[in-house]
C-alpha cells in the first residue's frame, strides 16, 4: 500500500486543484482525515505528516484510538457518524466538533452535557464544543440527517445552548457513480446556507468524501471528510452502532 504520507500529499494537491479552478484559497478548505476502521498508528503516521483533523463515526472507536494517542496534544477529533443520545457523554470527552447533529433532542442533551463538562474544574478548560447538522439531502430513508424542511428550529434550539457553538452544516449525498452526480446535493446545502442565514451564521459546510471531494469544493465545501484516499480501502465494513 502506498504511504500515508504520500496519500495525504495527494490529497491536499486534490483539494488545491479544485480550489483554484473554483477561484477559492485552498487554506479555506480543511481535511478531515477519516479514520474509521484504521489502527491508531496508521493515524499517527498521518499526524507526523502534519495531518491535524481526524474523523471517525463511531463513539466507542474514536474514544479507544484517541486513548491510544493522548500524546498528541493538538490533535483533533471530528466525530462524523451518527450519534446516539447514550453516548453523548463519551464522546464529549474527546471530541472537539460533531457533524452529524441532527435533531432537537439531541442537540438539547449535547448542550447540557457540554455545559456539565465545562463546570467541572477537574476537567481542562474546554472551549464550546463545535456543531454542525447533518441535512438529509437526498432524502433518503435509510441516512441520518434532518430534513430540509426542519432545519430552521434545530438551528435555533442549538443558538439556545450556552455551551454550544453551531459551526455550520453537513451532508452526505447519495452515492452516484459519477462524482458529477454528487454536486446538486451540494449545491442544495450551499442554498440551504444561504436560506438560513448565510455565513456569518453558518461559516463551515462539511461535505465531500473520496469519490467527490472535487465536486464539493467547487460547490463552496470548507471542510472535506476524506478515508479511502487517504489510509487505504476498508477491508470490513463497520457494523451499525
Ligand atoms: C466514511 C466516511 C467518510 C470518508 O469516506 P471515504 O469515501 O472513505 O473518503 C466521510 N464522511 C462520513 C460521514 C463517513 O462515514
């Protein structure tokens, strides 16, 4: 397999290519490293290679690698799969921003929990912990993410959380063969944006994986969520939490 640290090259020069053709600074676009199913070395060798952002989609994972990588004091931790309300508390003690919020009662129970957490003089003195909510754009039945239709209340239930902060939205389009089918799912959460309050409410838009991050920067992506480019093909799936 090629090395980590020359899949990440050539994922950053991916991520600069499609910044200039769409006439954006490349540094506007941060890559979150998706280690999923990957060991805890194979996240250190991309962490000495200069990767900082990492992503995983499930609580208990995430939190037995960053045990495993405490050493690392300015890594950071994206949780990026679906999370359950049960384990909320958990991945509270690792992450630093959770992509896929997506409902009320959820966000109410992070909120909480995050304010818990930063009353504890025991614990480090944290900064407000970073939400984005996962849009179901292709209305899927099978995905996660809230609805179109019901993003105006969740934003403003996450706005009423002290401990909080909402970073912006996410999505995961369909899978399409082509990349090129990726883009009106995210054109879609660019509009999305722009109908609930643009940038200055909603600066970061996580979207773009492997197979599209090129169609997602084009369309206005800050944050791209790249795996398989980066620490090789899954050889297991990852079984439902
Ligand atoms: C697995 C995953 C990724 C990375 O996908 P690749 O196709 O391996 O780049 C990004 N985002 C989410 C939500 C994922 O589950």
């Amino acid at each position: 397999m090629e090395d980590i640290g020359e899949a990440l090259a050539r994922v950053r020069e991916r991520i600069a290519r499609a910044a200039e053709e769409a006439q954006r600074d490349p540094n506007s676009i941060r890559l979150v490293a998706v280690s999923k199913t990957k060991p805890a070395d194979d996240v250190r060798r991309a962490y000495l290679a200069g990767q900082r952002d990492f992503g995983e989609n499930y609580v208990q994972e995430l939190v037995e690698k960053a045990a495993q990588l405490v050493d690392l004091p300015d890594l950071r931790w994206h949780l990026v799969g679906h999370l359950q309300r049960n384990k909320v508390k958990s991945a509270l003690e690792v992450v630093s921003c959770v992509h896929s919020v997506d409902g009320t009662r959820l966000a109410r129970e992070l909120g909480k929990r995050a304010a818990a957490m930063q009353e504890d003089p025991a614990l480090r003195e944290r900064a407000r912990l970073s939400v984005l909510v996962e849009v179901n754009v292709g209305g899927e039945a099978q995905k996660s993410g809230i609805a179109p239709a019901e993003l105006g209340p969740l934003l403003e239930t996450i706005e009423q959380e002290p401990a909080l902060q909402l970073s912006g939205l996410m999505a995961v389009p369909p899978h399409t063969p082509d990349p090129e089918g990726a883009r009106p799912f995210f054109e879609e959460l660019a509009r999305l944006r722009e109908r609930h309050g643009g940038v200055a409410r909603l600066p970061e838009l996580s979207m773009g994986m492997t197979h599209d991050l090129e169609q997602a920067v084009l369309a206005g992506a800050t944050i791209v969520r790249v795996g398989t480019a980066i620490f090789g093909s899954r050889n297991h799936s990852v079984a439902p939490q």
